[in-house]
C-alpha cells in the first residue's frame, strides 16, 4: 500500500472516528449534532490589526484573519503568535455572529502561541485542554476553523518531528496532518478524545515524504509559559538571541534570503545570498544544527561571529521582545521598553 493510500484509508478511519468523537458512549442519534455543535462554539474568528509601520507589516500583511480557542470562562482565547505579533487591536467572533473587541494577553515566541481575552463576554463553553503526547502516527484527529461545523476536517497525524522555519524558529515533535485544512491559522485540533491536543500553524508540502499538510503546535507548549504570559505578557525566562535573518537550506548550503533592516545582522554586514559556514567557529551545515549552536552561545545579547565564506562578520544579538507585542490604549502595558542598545563588531 502506498503513503498516499494508506493516509486516505486512516483518513476514512477519522471520518468514523469524528462521528464517534462527538457522540459519546450510549448517545442516540440526535446527539452527535448537538455534541459536535456545542465543542466548536469554543473556536471563534480571530481578526487582529497591524500598523503599517510594524516589522512584520511588509510579509504578515496588516489585517489578520485566523482561528482561536476559548480555553477559560473568561474569555481567554489561544491562538497561533503571528496573528497577533504587533497587533495595535483585535476582535474575536462567534459562531453566533457575537463580536468583542480582544486585548493582546502574551506571546511566546519559542513555541509560536499567543493568547488573547475578549474584552465582552462571550457565552460559550471553553474548549478543555488535553495532550499531543497520545498523537502518535496514523492517530486519527479532527481539524476545526471557525464558521462551525461547516469548517470541521477529519485528518490522520502523518508525521511527529521537529519543524525548522527560516525565520528562526525550531519546534521540536511538531504535530503534522494530513489531508490539508483550507483555514489553519489557529484552528483546533481535537485528539481521538475531544479534547484541544494543538493549535494551527502552517500548511506545508511535505506533512510526510510529497504529502501536503498542516503543521500544529502541541498545546502542551502552552502550559509552562501560560502564567507568565498572562502577568507579564512573555515567558520569564531569558529571551533567546536574535539575529535578524532568514536563512534556507539550499543544495547543502545555508544561504541568506531576507535581512531584517537595522537587525544585528544588518548591522554586522550581512546581505542577501551570503552563505553562513560557521558560528564562532563551529560549522553549520542545517538549519535546525544552526539555531541550536546560537541557542547555545547565551541569551540575547550575546556576540557571536558569523563565517561567510571566508568573511567574519560579529554581530551582538538582541532579544524580540520590543518587536513581538504592541498593545490597544485600553490594554495594560506589555513590554513597551525600548530597542535594545546594539553594539555591533566588525571583522574582515
């Protein structure tokens, strides 16, 4: 049996398996309707804007629509980060058509998950919180936008592996479905036992070997940073560095596409198509062993050189923090200090 006909088979497994989700042991043939309608009346619109002049404006766009998932009865609401990342204002909306204006509560950047809280209330049942842990491969799951039942997918968990974006994100056991839901910014994803086990992120290409699919964030991501994003607004723990580059895997090369104006990077002389060799002298040949050896080097702020191709470049990194909240007036503050002070080295 091939990949492909074995994911359609553990997709017509989900199928049953979304049927039985909702229904529940001894329930009669009225009640799945009432069960799954109740569960979704959890996930709500998402709509958030950005100010034209923000960072991530020019490639996040400034009007962003998504999903998330009331998970408290106060309207606390789990989302996925860039949706919100610079936000000046959001609203959330119901199924019902209910709309409250949103406060940004925190993001954490590491994982990619925001929160936000509905400003009104917003007289649904939150959504209980299970774990990724139980979602091995072939497991089958259910897929939820916001619009309700029209916008549920049954899916197959393809693949659990670490996920490398250029943007200097690594997410270690990501969760990877398959087939592909339209609308996977901040939708839900429900496990065999109904229960929110992640939270959208990407539709990908290659869920598994030339299979598309979704990337999810495990919701057991939230859990250890989710006091401190709700009183401080960001996890307490020092943030990581910085560099203020995109960097993709190309034939065995890490080559840099995008450099963030007046990033460290930028500072340091890095352009687009230089090719990183090393970090302080230690080769890096994949993306993901390229985070891990900065990672490794200390938290933001620390300098540390950059090989490219026979050219040094130091470069003090700085942390994300100035650049990953922005609060409405009627918010509380939340991290409004300014730009880190950069004190960049050269090397030729």
């Amino acid at each position: 049996m091939s990949g492909r006909e074995n994911v359609v088979l553990c997709a017509s497994r989900a199928v049953v398996a979304t049927v039985l989700l909702f229904s529940g042991p001894g329930a009669v043939a009225a009640e799945p309707q009432g069960e799954l309608a109740h569960l979704l009346e959890a996930v709500v619109q998402v709509h958030a804007e950005i100010p034209t002049d923000a960072r991530t404006a020019a490639y996040l766009g400034t009007q962003r629509d998504g999903a998330g998932v009331v998970i408290d009865d106060a309207g606390l609401v789990v989302t996925i980060g860039y949706l919100i990342t610079e936000a000046m204002g959001a609203e959330v909306t119901t199924e019902s058509g209910r709309v409250s204006r949103a406060d940004v509560v925190g993001f954490d950047i590491a994982s990619g998950l925001g929160l936000l809280r509905a400003a009104e209330p917003l007289a649904v049942k939150p959504m209980p919180i299970g774990t990724a842990t139980v979602l091995a491969e072939k497991t089958p799951v259910v897929v939820a936008g916001s619009g309700g039942r029209e916008a549920v997918l049954p899916a197959v968990v393809v693949s659990r592996r670490d996920f490398v974006g250029y943007w200097e994100y690594l997410l270690e056991d990501a969760i990877f479905t398959a087939p592909p839901h339209p609308a996977w910014s901040g939708a839900a994803l429900l496990g065999p036992d109904g229960k929110l086990a992640g939270i959208g992120s990407l539709v990908v290409s290659d869920a598994k070997a030339y299979l598309p699919g979704n990337m999810f964030v495990p919701i057991d991501r939230l859990q250890p940073v989710m006091g401190d994003l709700l009183v401080l607004g960001r996890p307490s723990a020092p943030p990581r560095p910085w560099l203020g580059v995109n960097l993709r895997e190309l034939d065995g090369k890490l080559v840099v596409g995008r450099v963030a104006s007046d990033g460290p990077s930028d500072k340091a002389g890095v352009r687009h198509g230089d090719q990183v060799t090393a970090i302080d002298g230690a080769r890096v040949h994949e993306l993901a062993d390229f985070y891990r050896t900065l990672w490794r080097r200390g938290d933001a702020g620390v300098t540390v050189r950059l090989s490219l191709l026979g050219k040094v470049r130091s470069a003090r990194s700085r942390s994300r923090r100035s650049t990953g909240i922005a609060t409405s007036s009627s918010t509380r503050p939340i991290d409004r200090t300014p730009q880190d002070v950069l004190h960049v080295d050269r090397s030729l």
